[in-house]
C-alpha cells in the first residue's frame, strides 16, 4: 500500500479545568513555578460523569459521524491506555457497542499498554495491519484515551485528561515514513503503578526526565542512522520541518529540542550555525551521564536553540499547555496542535515525532504531510477537531473544587454499586458519560 498512516482524527477532552496559575497560589508554591518552571497554563480533569471509556467512545462516535464513515468499514480497533479501570476486559470491548449495533463484530485488536507509549503501540499495529498480507481492505482505527491523575505534591500539576481517534488507511494526508524509525526500551522504575488499589502511579520525577532525555537521543542517534543508511546523507534538524515530542509539560519539551540540538553539534551536523558552535564549545568533551545533569549546558543549548524552537516546536505546544499530560495522547494533541495552527501550510513536510513511555519504552519516527483530499485533508481534519471551540467552551473550576473531584474519584475508583452525578450541564450534545456502576462492577455509559 502506498502512504499508509492517518487519515482522519479527532480529538475529544472533559468540559472542566483549572488554571495552573490558581494551582499555584492555592499550593502554596512561589508564583510562575507550574507556569514557568513546567511552562503550563491550565489542566483538564474528568468530573465523575467521565472516565477514559466514555472519552474513547464520544471521541470514536465523532469521528464516524463527523467524516461520514460507516461503522462497518472498520476492520481493526487498537486502543493504547495507561488508565486502568479492568485487568482483563479491554477498553476496546466497550468501543465495540457502536459496531455491534451497526452489525459489525468483525474487527481485530485489542488495548496495549505501557505509560505514555501504548498509543504509539497501537498506531504502529494498525499501520503493520493495513501494510501486511492479512489486511482485508478496511480501515484501521485508534484510540488514546488516559486520565493523568497524581497524589498531592510536586506531580499533581502535570495530570491531564483526553482521548484520540485516528483512522488508519492508505493514501494518506499524514504518511508514516516507516523505514526511519528508532527505538529505546530497557527495564527502569521512573514511573510505575504497582499499587492496584490506587490510580496515582509511584513517580520519581527527576530520574523521569533524565531517562526521557537519554532515551530521546538514543531514538534520536538510530533514527538518524537508518535515515543515512537509506538516504545515503546525513540528517540533521534542518531536514525535519516540525519535532513533535510527548509532552508531560512543556518544559521538559523545551529541554528535549534543546538535547536534540546538543546533539546535532556533536555530531557537527550542518544544522548548527558557527555563533552556536562556539557557545556549546565548552561542554563538547562531557560524558554522556554529565551532560544530562550539567545546569549550564541545559541553559545555553536551550538559549541557542530558542529561535529554531519558535519555528520547528512552538506550533506543537498549544493543546498539551492547555490540557496538560494526556498519557497516550499527549504526543497526538500536541501534533494536532500543529494541525490546527498550521493546517494550510503543511503540504510538502517532514513531522519528527518521539514517543515515551515510563518504563520505558520509545521511539522516534516521521510523517510525510499532504493537504490531502476532503474529507481527509489536513484543512478538514482540522476543522472537525475545532480546538479553538473546544477549548473556548471550557468551565475553570477553583483548586478546591478540583481537589474534591479528586477525593471523590480515589473513593469511586475499583468501586461499585454507585450512581454517578445527574448534573452533565456541561458536557456538550453527543458526549458520552458513566450512569452507574452496578453491584457487579459493570459499568453503563448514556449519550447527551
Ligand atoms: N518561577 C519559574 N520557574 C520556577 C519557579 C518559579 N517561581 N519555581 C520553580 N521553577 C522551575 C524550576 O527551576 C524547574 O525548572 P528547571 O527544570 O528548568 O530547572 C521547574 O520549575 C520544576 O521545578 P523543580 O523544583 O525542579 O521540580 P518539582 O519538584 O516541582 O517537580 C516534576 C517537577 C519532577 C516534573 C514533577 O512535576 C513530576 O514528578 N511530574 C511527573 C513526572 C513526569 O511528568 N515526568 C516526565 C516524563 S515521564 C511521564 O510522561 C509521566
């Protein structure tokens, strides 16, 4: 097949927020700490009318209905989450309400897992799928959908919540490259969620960033290569248009184009200019473990890599700043970003994009962008994710208001026999929502 990658997306995520700013005061923390420091400006919460189920189905619904597709043309559903609600029943099982009632059980997949990394996991099986010999002509579908919920501390501020959907097929705006990928996986305790009992993961938010970063350019160094093996040139950031990284908070995004650019001057890529060279002259020699933890390099490569960032990352930044971390989404909002800002000016581009997951898993790899043929052109996919619209109907809640949501949902979380809120004010037409949980932990979802 020719092209094969994403075709269509839409991007749903909860009507209730709080302003990163309010955060701070009512944390207590000096002031510019959530909105500098982690460079975010509002976070998105599930109400307990909301869960990753009812996310992933309003997300599904909407994209059929809003690029015409018939339930049936669906031949593979993968869904990536981190958000545990079963250990064994699959997310994917509830999605399929909406193809059982058009008649359609004939669809493949099931959920992958691993921290941020399962959406990625997904993407790449459906893709595999409608590039292999057992591909049966329809279209592939997946699914992101996590809520990021923390313990009270320093983590709290980067939770977020939101779902995805991407129909996969051939011929499409946005190619996978698949021949320039690069992986890093390897057993480490960054992230982790060995408490069953609970939803908040056990995080050691420094040792996160440090294995984000040295997998960032281990993914960078084999993409690299496998692009100069096919290439026969070699790659540097002046051959990629736009980088697009899973994004936990904005300023570990800042730090990442920042490394990347490091890396380019050791490897003396033509992308850096002579003025640069000579400011990252003096950390050339550090070991790779030093420069991970040196404060000046990290200040200097990101002042020297300020101006690139602007044009090549900037436009990725909106939704996850917005949202905060989405797990499995967070690299697809923060490319549907780019979408929405740049839709009409995107034809003829190279996407880098790097997926993590604690754990950890990652990969980079790249999109080639065509404008696309309505209804899958980059101007329509744009138009039906309407961020702007979204994020404009938006309810800011107070710190204290969030905290109770969050009480509540630690008690409703594993729980059963529970009816949830009858207030769904907010929630827009054709949201999906949780009704109740029964006595035998089933759970029941309505449509507004
Ligand atoms: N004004 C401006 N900047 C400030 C201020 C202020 N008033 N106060 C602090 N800062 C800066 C700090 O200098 C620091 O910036 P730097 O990294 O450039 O030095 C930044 O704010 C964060 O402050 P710290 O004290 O270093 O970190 P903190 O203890 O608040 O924790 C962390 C931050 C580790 C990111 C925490 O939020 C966390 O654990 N998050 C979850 C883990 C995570 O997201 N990891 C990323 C990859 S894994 C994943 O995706 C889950």
């Amino acid at each position: 097949q020719n092209d094969v990658g994403i075709l269509a997306m839409e991007i749903y995520f909860p009507p209730t927020c709080v302003q990163q700013e309010a955060l701070e005061a009512h944390d207590g923390v000096s002031k510019g700490k959530y909105t500098i420091g982690l460079g975010q400006d509002c976070m998105a919460f599930c109400a307990d009318t909301e869960d990753v189920i009812s996310m992933s189905l309003t997300a599904v619904s909407s994209l059929l209905e809003k690029y015409k597709i018939d339930p049936k043309q669906i031949g593979r559903l993968e869904v990536g989450s981190e958000t545990v609600i079963d250990k064994s029943k699959s997310i994917k099982t509830f999605l399929m309400q909406i193809f059982e009632e058009e008649g359609n059980t004939d669809i493949e997949g099931v959920d992958s897992t691993n921290a941020c990394y399962g959406g990625t996991a997904a993407l790449f099986n459906a893709v595999n799928w409608v590039e292999s010999s057992s591909w049966d002509g329809r279209y592939g579908l997946v699914v992101c959908t996590d809520s990021a919920v923390y313990a009270e501390g320093p983590a709290r501020p980067t939770g977020g919540a939101a779902a995805m959907a991407m129909l996969i097929g051939p011929n499409a705006p946005i190619a996978f490259e698949s021949k320039f990928r690069g992986s890093h996986m390897a057993h480490v305790y960054d992230f982790y969620k060995p408490n069953l009992a609970s939803e908040y993961p056990v995080v050691d938010g420094k040792l996160s960033q440090t294995c984000y970063l040295m997998a960032l350019d281990s993914c960078y160094k084999r993409f690299c290569a496998k692009f100069e093996k096919l290439q026969g040139d070699q790659f540097s950031m002046s051959d990629a248009d736009y980088f697009v990284f899973h994004s936990p908070y904005n300023k570990l995004v800042q730090k990442s184009f920042a490394r990347l650019y490091f890396m380019d001057f050791l490897r003396n890529a033509s992308s850096i200019e002579e003025a640069a060279k000579e400011k990252l002259a003096p950390f050339s020699s550090l070991t790779g473990d030093e420069s991970y933890a040196n404060r000046e390099l990290e200040k200097t490569s990101q002042q020297v890599a300020k101006q690139l960032y602007d044009v090549k990352v900037q436009p990725t930044t909106l939704i996850p700043k917005q949202i905060g971390n989405m797990y499995t989404v967070s690299l697809y909002a923060a490319f549907a970003s780019l979408i929405h800002n740049k839709h009409s000016a995107l034809d003829g581009k190279r996407v880098v994009m790097f997926s993590y997951g604690s754990g950890l898993t990652s990969t980079m790899f790249s999109f080639q962008l065509r404008e696309g043929q309505y209804p899958f052109s980059l101007s329509n996919i744009a138009s039906v994710m309407d961020v702007t619209g979204k994020l404009e109907s938006r309810q800011e809640v107070t710190p204290d208001s969030f905290i109770q949501t969050l009480q509540l949902m630690e008690h409703r979380y594993g729980a059963k026999d529970f009816v949830t809120s009858k207030d769904r004010s907010l929630l827009a037409a054709g949201t999906f929502y949780l009704t109740q949980v029964d006595t035998m932990y089933r759970r029941f979802y309505a449509r507004k």
